[in-house]
C-alpha cells in the first residue's frame, strides 16, 4: 500500500515564498531589460536608455518596457534594417531565449527563501 506524504504551510511560510518568488520575477525582468538592451535597435541609443523594469507587488505583475514613440514600430517592423547585433524583436526574442535563465533565477530566490 502506497504511503501518503503531505505539507500544509502556514500563512507565514506562504507569505515568505511568494515574496521571495516575486524578488526572482524582478530579479528575472532585469536581465530580461539587460539583454534586450543589448539588441535594442541603435541610432543615438535613445531607445536603449527608456528600457525600464517596473513592478507591483499589490498586483503581482512586473514589467519590461521601452518607453520611446517609436520603440514598437522598431520591434515590429522587420523590414527595417538594423546595425550588426542590434534586431527587430529585441524584447520578445529574448523573452523566448532567456525563459530557462529567468526560470533558474525565480526558482533560486524561491528555494532560498526556503533555505534551500
């Protein structure tokens, strides 16, 4: 017969790991922002600059943006030409291609918070 293992956390214990894990989110949306704004198209680097992370712990949403009148047309308009390392989809394609990095990162606040 099959043993049966549970845990029930108190609201402490969840309080501290949903901080924690929102502290990996924000910490996630950060090298999200650094490695978009690597590729973020250059003409005067204004773009680059607007990247900003905002979060809402109250709400639990934490936020990548580019904060110039052109920022989407540049990351949607692939006919546009860009200079070596620079792109189009300078935020989505890292969102893609840095999922497992901002995975480790939440899961790693997320453990610590657990002693881990």
């Amino acid at each position: 017969m099959a043993e049966e293992f549970s845990i029930a956390w108190n609201d402490d214990v969840a309080a501290e790991l949903s901080g924690a894990a929102f502290e990996g989110l924000e910490l996630a949306a950060e090298h999200l922002l650094q490695v978009s704004t690597e590729l973020a198209p250059l003409e005067e680097g204004d773009l680059a600059r607007s990247g900003a992370v905002t979060a809402d712990k109250g709400v639990g949403v934490v936020a990548v943006s580019f904060d110039r009148p052109y920022a989407v047309r540049q990351h949607e308009d692939m006919t546009l030409r860009h200079d070596a390392g620079k792109k189009a989809k300078y935020l989505e394609d890292p969102m893609h291609d840095e999922a497992d990095i901002m995975l480790a990162l939440i899961a790693r606040k997320a453990s610590g918070s657990l002693g881990g």
